[in-house]
C-alpha cells in the first residue's frame, strides 16, 4: 500500500497543471529533467516490483502453512524425499565419519579424489542392496 501511495504522489507532483478555461495557448510548457525523472521512475518501478513479490511471498507463506525457517525447511526436505522425522541413519554416521578422518589427515598422502569415488561407489552399492532385499521382500508377501 505504501509503494502504490508513493508512486500516486509522484505522478500527481510530476503532472503538467492542467489549464482552465482561459489560460492562453501559448504558455510555456514546463521543463523536464531528463536524468532525474529517469532515476525516480526506475526508482518507483524496483519499488514497486519488490512490493509486489513480498506480497506474493507471504500469501504463498500462508497458503503452504509456513510459520520460521524450520517450517520451509521441513517441507523442502519432504519435496526432495529426505525423511525429515527419521532421525539421523547409519549411512549418515558412517559419512561423517569418513569426512571426519579425511579432514583430520595432515600428510596429504594419497588421493583424495579417487578415495571419494572409492566411497561413494561403496555407498551406492550398500543402496542397491538394501533396495534388492526389499524388493525381495515385496515379492514374497
């Protein structure tokens, strides 16, 4: 409401006077201020653009149920498929403790890049595997 009050009282102020009845034909015509007028219109228009998505942001707040960051937190990991509830897992703990050690190495010995691929592969095929035991499962039942 205050960006569209402020930009009403600019235009009203940057209105030609609008003649009466009488006023002759041939008064001067009021002097523009190039640089100026362009630097307040984009002034008013970022204004007015900022406005507009804060408005949007805070009705798509209040139509997702978003209370605080925890809230927008939440659902960003249940859209992504992270259990936000589950607690943290095995794989969880096993990683940190990986980037645990190899952050605590001060030698430099080794390479660092082939250990990563090394244990992400490690970790892709403990995920298969748990996805075959449940797939055999589902199948038995």
């Amino acid at each position: 409401m205050l960006s569209a009050f402020v930009t009403r009282r600019s235009m009203i102020r940057k209105r030609p006077p609008i003649p009466t009845t009488f006023t002759p034909s041939n008064a001067p015509v009021p002097k523009g201020e190039g640089g100026l007028d362009a630097v307040e219109a984009l002034g008013l228009a970022t204004m007015n653009t900022v406005s507009v998505f804060m408005v949007a942001i805070g009705a798509g707040f209040i139509y997702w149920d978003i209370g605080d960051i925890e809230d927008l937190r939440d659902k960003v990991r249940k859209g992504v498929g992270f259990d936000v509830y589950g607690g943290e897992t095995d794989a969880d703990k096993e990683i940190e403790g990986w980037v645990a050690e190899v952050l605590a190495r001060k030698d430099g010995y080794g390479n660092i890049k082939d250990e990563i691929v090394d244990k992400l592969m490690e970790l892709e095929q403990k995920e298969r595997a748990k996805e075959e035991a449940k797939a055999m499962l589902g199948v038995k039942k």
